[in-house]
C-alpha cells in the first residue's frame, strides 16, 4: 500500500469512494423520488451515482428560493473545524507550563488520569518502540494521541469543540493551545518549555501520520 | 401452531436467568397476565364480572361480554409487551435494538439503537437552522420549514454503527449474547427528508468542491467528512422516520442519513455543512472509526457496511420446547444495495440451504429471510450467510482475521451462529 506524503491523496481517494458507492442500484426500489423537477434544475438526474470521474455542481440561480442568505458572521460562529493544513487556527499561543495548570483547572485528570495515561477514559498517552504501528496484530493495544493519532489540528479541534467533558467548548483558544501542548508533551512530541501556536500545531510531526490508507474494499467476492 | 411454539419458546427466557437482555417481565406468569387484563379493563371503565375465579386468582373477564376501551390520543402497546433496548457503554453511550423480539424488517421509532457522543441534545424547532457554505456560491441558512418545502424523498433503508458485532469479533465470544447484545446496534426506518443534492443544487455547490463536512449541535459538536459524490448519489437531510418527526435520539428535528454506510457518518442533529476539497479528519475519522491492517497501516474513510446476516430465532437464551417444525427467521442486509441470497446451515456449515427472502426486499434495506427445519432432537449448529448484488458473501471468522488481523474494532460481518442442544437450549456460536 503506498502512502502518499500530504493532503493530496485525499483528493484522489475521494475519486475513490463514489466508485464503491455506486456499486449499489440507483433508487428504483427505495421509494418515492424527488417530485417533478423545477423549473431551472440542473439537467442531471438527481439519482445519477457519481462515478467519480466528472464532477458535478449545483444551479446557477437558486432553484426554489428556499433559505435566506447567510452572513459572514453567522457563518463565523459556527464555522469552527481546524483542517489538517491549519486552516481555522485561530490566533494565540499557550505553554505547556500552562497547559499542564489547565489540566488540573479543567478536571482533565478526572478521566484522562495526571499524565494522560491513567485512564478510567479514553487513554491519550504512550508510545509504541519505534513508532511501530501493531494495532491489527495485538489486539490488546490501546490507540493513543501519540501512537494513533495523524494529525494534531485533530487533537485541537477535538478539545476545543469537544471537552472538557462536563463544560463542552468552554475553553478559551489560549487554553486549548496550553492544553494541547501538555498532552503534546505527555507524548514525548514537545519539549516541556515548548510554546504552543497555529505554527507549532501544523508542524508537530505525529507518529502515525502517513499510517492510514483509502478504503480498498469494493464489493464482489474478496475479503479485504 | 409455530406462534404456539415460539412463545413456548420465549417463556424459557427467565428460566435461563442470566444474559440481562430483555422480556423477562411480561411473560413470569399466568397471574401477572390475568392482573394486567384485569387492570387494563378496570382503567378502561369497564364492568369487571370477572369471570370464575380460582383461589386468589381471578380469570380475565371474557371480551365479548364487557364493554371494550375507547380511542386514545397517542396509542401504546399491548401491556404485555414490553420490549425494551439494551443499554451499553460505560458513559451511557449507546443502546441496542431488540432485534430477536421484531418481526418484519422495521424497527419501531422507540427501539431504534442509540449511539451518540456526548448526549442527546435539546433543540427547539422554531430556532433551528442548518447552514450550508463554503465551496458554494450562495451561503444559505435553512430553517426547518426551509427544508419541509423541498420535494421530498423518502425510503426504507437501515443504519448500523460500524462497531456492531464486535462482541462477535472477540477472541472467545459469549455464548449468552443475543441477537440484541451482538447485533443491536442496526434498526431499519422509512426516513424521510430532502436530497442533498437538492440542496447543494440550491446553495451553487462548486463542481471542484470534493468533500462535504457535517457537523451536529450535540455537545461533541460531531463532525465526520464525507465525499461529494455520496451528496449527489443517494444522502438526504431527514426530519421524519417511520412518518413521525425523527425522535430527539435519532437527530431531532433533522439529520445527514448516508444509506448503506456506517452510522457515525450520518450525522445526527446537523447543524452546518461546509463544502470542501478536502477532508477535515476530525477525531471520528481518525481516532476512531478507522481499521488497523496487518500491513501496519490503517483503513480510513471506511463507510459501507458490507453484507452482513444474524439469526434472530431461534437463539439464545430460547429454548426450543421438542422435536419438530422450527422456523428460523433472521435479517439480512448489505450498503452496497440489494441482499440477493441467504444461505442457512443447520450442521455447523456442512450443508447449506437457500432462505426465503422476505418481501419487500430493498437496497441498502434489511431483508428478512426465513428457512423451515425439522427439528429431530438432536444437536444443531444454526448459521446463516448473506451474499449481496455485487457477489460479496459474508465470510467465517477466520477470513477476516487473515485480511484484517485480531486487532481491528470496527465492519465486524463474520458468520453469526447458534448451537442448539439436545435439551433445546440455545448458545451464541459464531464461526
């Protein structure tokens, strides 16, 4: 299995995947279709499968006049995923000094355990020798941010919408850089007088970044 | 006369005790039943002459001789039946779908399996809005009324978290799980709702926009990417599920529903979806959700569920009440579209016999199958194996363990079976 270096394999991938969907049939026997086309819809049938060679877009015009513009700041308020290049970072920076107090002030502990690795919840830390990547081998091992995870836009991303886990999304930017850079550091990927910002996040090398492959399952009689 | 044999059958639960699952309260007496038809009648207003009574226990009143129950506003089920989902995980993150207590191919709204990420979330309609934006030309809120306008699609289709079955997976499964602790976490609907691509068409989606970002108001704000070509094949936005508006646990008041693929990727109570050229890898695609390969890399962006079969009678913990006609009944179901043949095996795959396929039988549906054996007392061993439209069949064990190792948690489709013994009790006994 080759591994393409960066984003760009995901834009092949994405040719990819609709060629596994269309295995399927179209909606013959679903049930009832989209009602009659109106007027100004775009001349491709709706249930036409990709097949992952053209590539499709939507009307010209609106085709019903449903919905209401949305502005730049309610698009703002919501739009809040970090991509693996970076994009969505916002401003600001924390330490790990910092980050390590706000694992305490935020009850990270409680679930995650003093270095990440202690459980009762999901565990964030450890290494496997060698970065080695047994997970399909040994069934006992147990993924964590520095063994598993690809990116760490995901690791800021995640933490920012998600915990902590008893105040979702309450975190200040400042803090989710703190604590990112803890649990950066609980993995051996940052010194601990590292400072952390959007630079140092894009950057930090994950271990299993280059680990994962596109689907290769197709249908038809192999087992993959 | 099965009917018959199959409550026999079903009354055996609670003489078997363990296996915590369900319907082990309807059916602990006579009297508990008598009790209810007696109460039931009572609440109904009805003239209780009852009939002869024996000892303490007082017969239920004869129906034609007392007056019956009037119309209610919201309907419930028959006081005996009580089936319930299995809850599981240690944060309360999901719950299992009786799926031996069903018939047919739906699942009622309230036993539809949960699996959500940080609870269910509470949203008020009036102020619900989905936006659409990013790789389009026309940035566009919609509220739900919004999306009730456009023409409809509507289909019967099942969802399934691509980590069901992983109890089967295991190095030494249970022989107490049930088709509900295995399997429960797939439920099949009629959902109903918009295109997407009626709304990409609406909002101008830009035709070098490759990947649609999803994300729902829940508190884990869950994200899962998906590519554009699934928007214009078959992905709709749904707001209703069996012709009610979709329960709060299922994504009220609407969600993304991605026929065939694995259900984290359906992402409930959406709220925004951000057209892209690439993928966001949000933790669900990355962390999780992904399956780990001999070869030391990791699958990712594994969304069909492929073709996939389980008994559900008889099994576990039934016990079948002697030798004689037993129809064993089950669900078959594949994303990659239609279920063309099941295949039963009473002697631990020796042989094997085609099923009755169930109409309707619908892509990216579940199909039930149904095979009539004589039972002659002795021990059985019950499989079934689907194979779908593409020619895929579902594999034994040790076929997914060469291509994917021990280790993988997620697409666990493996041969699903029941030991059967001569005293007619019933293990779980995958192969």
């Amino acid at each position: 299995m080759s591994r393409a270096n960066g984003v760009s394999r995901w834009l092949a991938m994405a040719a990819l995947v609709p060629a596994l969907a269309a295995c399927g049939p179209g909606d013959s026997a679903g049930g009832a279709e989209a009602g009659n086309a109106a007027p100004g819809a775009a001349a491709v049938a709706p249930s036409d499968p990709g097949n992952g060679t053209t590539q499709r877009a939507g009307a010209a015009e609106p085709v019903y006049g449903f919905g209401t513009p949305a502005t730049a700041s309610q698009i703002a308020a919501w739009d809040i995923d970090i991509g693996p290049d970076g994009a969505g970072l916002p401003p600001g920076q924390g330490t790990v000094a910092e980050g390590l107090e706000v694992w305490e002030r935020h009850r990270c502990v409680l679930c995650h355990g003093p270095t990440g690795r202690e459980g009762p919840n999901d565990l964030l830390t450890g290494r496997i020798p060698g970065d080695e990547f047994p997970f399909a081998n040994d069934r006992s091992l147990r993924s964590t941010v520095g063994n598993y995870w690809p990116y760490a836009t995901t690791l800021f991303d995640y933490t920012r919408r998600a915990m902590p886990f008893d105040l979702p999304g309450t975190m200040t930017d400042e803090e989710v850089y703190a604590v990112v850079g803890a649990m950066l550091y609980f993995n051996d990927l940052l010194p601990a007088d590292a400072v952390v910002d959007s630079a140092v996040v894009v950057d930090t090398r994950m271990p299993a970044r280059d680990r994962f492959v596109p689907d290769n399952r197709t249908g038809g009689p192999t087992i993959r | 006369m099965q009917d018959g044999a199959r409550d026999e059958a079903e009354a055996g639960h609670e003489t078997d005790g363990s296996g915590g699952d369900v319907d082990d309260r309807d059916e602990r007496s006579g009297l508990t039943r008598r009790a209810l038809i007696a109460g039931a009648a009572a609440a109904a207003g009805g003239a209780i002459t009852a009939g002869a009574t024996r000892g303490l226990v007082q017969e239920a009143p004869d129906p034609t001789k007392v007056p019956g129950a009037r119309p209610v506003t919201v309907g419930s089920r028959s006081p005996h039946e009580t089936p319930e989902k299995l809850l599981s995980g240690s944060m309360g993150g999901s719950s299992r779908t009786p799926l031996q207590d069903l018939h047919g191919i739906m699942t009622p709204a309230d036993l539809h399996f949960e699996r959500h990420h940080h609870g269910i979330p509470q949203i008020d309609p009036a102020s619900y809005r989905l936006l659409i934006h990013g790789m389009v030309d026309r940035p566009t809120l919609f509220t739900l009324e919004d999306l009730k306008r456009f023409p409809q699609v509507s289909k019967l289709l099942f969802i399934e978290c691509s980590g069901n079955g992983g109890g089967a997976y295991a190095p030494s499964p249970s022989p107490q799980h049930t088709p509900q602790s295995v399997d429960g976490l797939l439920s099949t609907s009629e959902w109903t709702g918009v295109a997407l691509s009626t709304l990409f068409e609406e909002v101008g989606a830009h035709a070098d926009a490759t990947w649609f970002l999803a994300e729902g108001s829940d508190a884990a704000v869950m994200g899962r990417s998906i590519p554009m070509e699934k928007a214009w094949d078959d992905a709709m936005i749904a707001y209703a599920q069996n012709g009610e508006a979709i329960r709060p646990e299922q994504g009220y008041p609407a969600r993304v529903f991605l026929p065939g693929w694995e259900g984290n990727a359906s992402v409930k109570w959406i709220r925004r979806i951000e057209l892209s050229d690439r993928p966001a890898m949000f933790r669900d695609e990355t962390s999780k959700y992904t399956d780990p390969l001999p070869d030391g890399t990791s699958r990712q962006f594994s969304f069909v569920m492929d073709a996939k079969s389980i008994i559900t009678y008889p099994t576990y913990p039934q016990r079948l009440p002697g030798p004689g006609f037993v129809e064993i009944s089950g669900y078959a179901w594949t994303g990659r579209g239609l279920i063309e043949r099941v295949e039963v095996s009473t002697d631990g795959g020796d042989s094997w016999h085609d099923a009755v396929l169930q109409e309707p039988v619908l892509p990216k549906c579940t199909t039930r199958f149904r095979h009539g054996w004589e039972w002659d007392g002795g021990p059985a061993h019950l499989l079934s194996r689907a194979t779908d439209e593409t020619g895929y069949t579902q594999p034994v064990r040790q076929q997914v363990l060469d291509a994917r190792g021990p280790g993988t948690r997620y697409h666990s489709n493996a041969i699903r079976g029941w030991r059967v013994a001569r005293d007619g009790s019933i293990e779980f006994a995958p192969v």
